[in-house]
C-alpha cells in the first residue's frame, strides 16, 4: 500500500539512470579558509621554552651560588636568598628543575594561542584574535594590501580600516585572499 502524504523520491529508470544532483553555480559560495599558526611552530617554541625552562631550572641554583660570592654581581641580596634557600632544601633544586620545563612549554603554547587566525570567505574577512574578533564585509573592503607582514584593508577613501600584523604566513594569507577573489596587492 502507498502512502498518499509520503513524497515520493525520484526513481532510476533504465533510460535515465541514478537521478542527477543539480550543477554547481558559479555563485555557489565556496568554504572558508583559515590562515592559522602552523602546528610545528607550536611544537618548535614549545619545546625551545621548556629546554630554557630545563637550563635556567639546572643551573639556576649553580649560578646563584657562584653569583652570590662575587661583589660585582648585581642582586645581591636575592641571589644569596636563593643561594641560602637551596643549600637549606636540598629538593628545592629538583622542584626547579621540574617546574620550569613545564613552565617554558605552557607559555610556548600561550603565546602561539595569542596569534591571530584570519578567516577568508568569499563575503568577509575575519580577523580572530586573542579575545576579539573583527568582522570586514566585501562592501567595506574596496583595497587589499599586504605590506611586509602587516595585512591592510582599506576603504572606498582609501582609509585603514585595520592594520594587522600577522602572525600567520603570509604567503597562505595571499593564497587564501586570491582563492577568494580579494584581488590583494603585495607591496
């Protein structure tokens, strides 16, 4: 039995064949890119910030000592505390040691997380930063420009809108830009 409120869904006949999707329009908007901070330079400044973090923490204690002897040494009075503290909790040494690797790789992580992602669609440019983001529809936008590092919109005046400098590569902001039909120039 057929249900009269079912619709019925196109069949296969053996002169039409599968039923064909619809032809993309060249108005179809296409998906966004996003220009983010490569993950191996996460990796890259997270590990470099925990190996300082692993020195400074191993021969902290060392440097204090040495440098709490000598008369020239600024900071005294600190490095003798740090001195005295080390040479009373033998641990202490070990906590440094620990702590300032782990230290080093989170503000690694921070301060790549602190860069700005730019997000490229076919009507805006967003501009993602730490804790803001920045919306440029197509009609504000009459000039793209990337100088150095710095990504510029600029208005019908030829007026900033925004000066960014990025954190991303710009190469892949230039690409994105392109692939979207922002015309930007490269000065």
């Amino acid at each position: 039995r057929s249900d009269p409120h079912r619709i019925a869904s196109p069949q296969p006949t053996k002169e039409s064949g599968p039923p064909v999707p619809p032809p993309a329009t060249p108005t179809s908007p296409r998906p966004a890119t996003h220009v983010r901070v490569p993950r191996q330079d996460y990796v890259v400044l997270s590990v470099a910030l925990g190996l300082l973090g692993l020195l400074l923490g191993w021969f902290l204690p060392l440097l204090a000592g040495l440098a709490a002897g000598a008369q020239w040494a600024p900071f005294q009075d600190p490095l003798r505390l740090i001195d005295s503290l080390l040479d009373e909790h033998g641990w202490l040494r070990w906590v440094l040691a620990v702590l300032l690797p782990v230290a080093g790789v989170v503000a690694g992580i921070f301060l790549v997380a602190m860069g700005t992602t730019v997000q490229i669609t076919d009507a805006e440019i967003v501009l993602i930063g730490e804790d803001k983001k920045r919306r440029f529809a197509r009609a504000q936008v009459t000039r793209v420009l990337l100088e150095g590092k710095e990504l510029v919109l600029r208005d019908r005046d030829d007026a900033d809108l925004v000066r960014e400098k990025l954190d991303v590569p710009v190469d892949q902001v230039m690409d994105a830009l392109e692939r979207h039909d922002w015309s930007p120039e490269r000065h």
